[in-house]
C-alpha cells in the first residue's frame, strides 16, 4: 500500500470549497484540523443513511429498526476497542468528547482524592485536561501540581517525576499537545505514576488522527478522545477505562439505560459501559465514528505519518525566513501544528488577512492560556495539518502570511 493524498481528498466535499467573490475567488486552503477535523462524503453518508433506514433507540426495542441501530451503535464499539488496542468492548464509554469524557472520570474519581493528596498534571493541557482537576482539587482540599514545559515544548520526563510522590492520586496529561503539536512520552509517563500507585488519564484528541495509540501497550487507565477531531461528526466522543476500574466506579448521570433494577427506595446500576451512558445516547454520531475510524484503519497508517512528517518539515522550512516569526513549540517529533506569533502583529490580525487570501487557521489561545502565559504570549496563530494537507497548501500558506506580514507591518 502508500498514500495518494489526491484520492483521499477527493473523498472530502469541503475541501472543494472556495472562498470570497468575484475577481477574489480563492480554493479553500483548510490548516485548522486541530479545532476539528473535516469529513470525507462516506461518513457524512453514513450519517445519514442511518437516520433515513434505521433511526430508533437503541437497545430498547424488539422491532427491525431497533435491531439495526443497537447492531450498529454496538458495531462502532467493537471498531472503537479494535482501534486503540482495549482489550474488552465493556471498557469503551461513548461520550459527547474528550471534554465530557475527562470530567466524567473527575467526578466519579473524586471519593479517591482526599484532603491533602495531589494531582498532577503538565503545563501542556488544554483547559478540559486542567479546569475538572482544578475544580476537584479545590472541592475535596487537594493540590494540583504543574510538571513545566521547557523551551522548546517538551516535558521533562525527571522533572514530572519530581512531582509525584505517594499522595498523588492522579496523573493527567496529554498524549499530544493542541497548542504545540509536542508527542508526550506517555508510557515513560504512566510508569512515574505507577511506581507511586497514581492512576493516569490521558487526553486523547489530538492524537487519534495522527497515529493509532495502544492503549494496553501504553499502560494508561483511561483514555479520551473527541470524534470531530478524527473525521467523525461533533457530539460523540470516547473514553477508554480499565475494565476493573469501571466496575469499580459509580455513574456520573443519573437516568434510563444506567440502571439495573429501579425502585422508589433504592436503584443499582447497570455494569459499564452502560452505567456511564445514561439517556439516549448519540447513536447515529457513534455509527459515523465507527465509519470514520475504520476508514482511517484501512489506510497505510506508516505512509500517512511520513506524509504528515513531510508536512511539518515542509511548514517549519517556508515560514523560517518570515521576519520577526517566532514558532511555539519545537519538540522533535511533533505532528502538525505550528503555533507562531509575529513581533508587533496581533494573531488575530494575521488570521483575519489570511482569511482574506483563502487560507484558515486558529488564532487566540487555543484553551491553553496558561501555556502561552509561559512563553509571554496571550494570543498566538495556529496552522494544524492533516493527512488531506498537501504541500501545495503549504506553498500558498507561506506566500499568503508573507503578504499578510509585509502588510501589517
């Protein structure tokens, strides 16, 4: 196998778009896949092809309809537990995304964590891997400890280290950064935490469409991970959890479907991953994602990563001789994100003119305003990159922000 990346952007209708009017009618040129991810025709086809022939509840029902949709709601879970190496189906929880999933494991983990114990966390996470960690610090008297980042974006296995001891009761931390593209070196992280009895969540989105994770190999207790990042529909996400650890922990929601027997007096609870999906779950979103990620399985994953590897040489080399650009996070190994600022332009600046040009990225501080605190930044611009990126985008990327910078200037 290799990777055409033509024929696999034929497969997504938004990258055919153009952008302005007239004589300024410009290609769509997408560089903000970290944000969210587009999709190719055959999930959005799946998503609807299900509401037109097999929309009913799941698990509910003894008719045709209700068949299909449990039959494909559970399918997506099988492709889930095969895509990150789980080892049961029981142990994948669908969610609304990594953000939903986090918080989920913070309040059903929060009876563990007394006063005077810590969580840990680095100084990477976006604000859904940091902000439930400090909420239930704060509610249960513990203390949340930030391992640094160094200068050029990547942590310090030692230096994290230092900040685990035997009261740190979890270890949270991203597998990739949002913000600065830098792979965490999880299993040597997960390692540090259990050699302290520390459980471990990590986040999970910004991994999943660069490279398949193995939950098992890696050693983590829980894993998140959104949809919409990794060319699924918005509104569905995943969280991972160690078999025993789910049967262990109590539901988060409370309603239909996460409960076993009901009585005016007393309710018990459904094993997982039922007991963590209360409600009527997003069925339809949970069928795409299954597509979507299989569909990501099929292709040749090691010549996806030396595209995407290409990408970010090509991206770092174009924008170098820009004056006064600075890039945010040189970690070797990074996947395909380059967060930049320009001495004396503002990012939102730069982000408003490229938008002009065809061009969109992020700009702003990517819920990670404590990172960019660190660098003595408050908004930066992010081009992220996807397996759909070519390096013709990049080409046009380079010459639209020297326009842009020459302009502002």
């Amino acid at each position: 196998m290799s990777f055409d990346v033509d024929a696999v952007r034929a497969e997504f209708p938004a990258l055919a778009l153009t952008v302005g009017e007239g004589s300024r009618v410009r290609p769509l040129i997408y560089l903000d896949s970290a944000a969210t991810s587009q999709k190719p025709q055959r999930v959005l086809d799946a998503y609807i092809d299900f509401y037109r022939h097999s929309n009913a509840n799941v698990h509910r029902g003894a008719h045709l309809l209700a068949t299909r949709a449990t039959d494909a709601y559970e399918g997506a879970r099988e492709i889930v537990r095969r895509m990150v190496g789980a080892r049961y189906t029981s142990e994948i929880v669908f969610t609304r995304g990594t953000t939903e999933s986090i918080n989920l494991v913070a309040n059903t983990l929060g009876g563990q964590v007394r006063a005077g114990d810590n969580i840990v966390i680095t100084a990477l996470e976006h604000h859904s891997n940091l902000v439930p960690w400090q909420m239930l610090c704060k509610r249960m008297g513990a203390s949340l400890r930030v391992a640094p980042v160094e200068d050029d974006g990547t942590l310090s296995v030692a230096r994290f280290a230092e900040l685990v001891d035997g009261r740190t009761r979890i270890c949270a931390f991203s597998h990739v950064s949002n913000a600065l593209g830098t792979v965490l070196p999880v299993a040597e992280l997960v390692a540090v935490a259990r050699e302290h009895g520390a459980l471990t969540v990590v986040d999970g989105a910004q991994a999943m469409s660069h490279f398949a994770p193995n939950v098992q190999a890696l050693g983590v207790d829980f894993y998140a991970f959104s949809g919409h990042k990794v060319f699924a529909p918005t509104g569905i996400g995943v969280l991972y959890g160690r078999r025993e650890l789910l049967d262990a922990m109590p539901p988060w929601h409370g309603g239909g479907e996460m409960v076993d027997t009901v009585t005016f007096e007393e309710t018990t609870w459904a094993p997982p991953p039922m007991r963590f999906e209360a409600g009527t779950p997003n069925f339809a979103g949970a069928f795409a994602l299954g597509v979507a990620l299989a569909w990501l399985e099929a292709l040749d994953r090691p010549a996806v990563e030396a595209h995407e590897r290409a990408l970010v040489e090509a991206i770092t080399e174009r924008v170098a001789p820009i004056p006064g650009l600075r890039i945010i996070g040189t970690a070797p190994g990074k996947v395909g994100v380059l967060t930049f600022d320009i001495a004396g332009i503002h990012a939102h600046d730069i982000g408003t003119l490229l938008d002009q040009q065809g061009i969109a990225i992020r700009t702003g501080t990517h819920c990670t305003q404590p990172l960019l605190a660190r660098f003595g930044l408050k908004a930066t611009a992010r081009a992220s990159l996807a397996l759909y990126n070519t390096l013709d985008d990049i080409e046009r990327f380079g010459d639209a922000l020297e326009r842009a910078s020459r302009m502002l200037r």
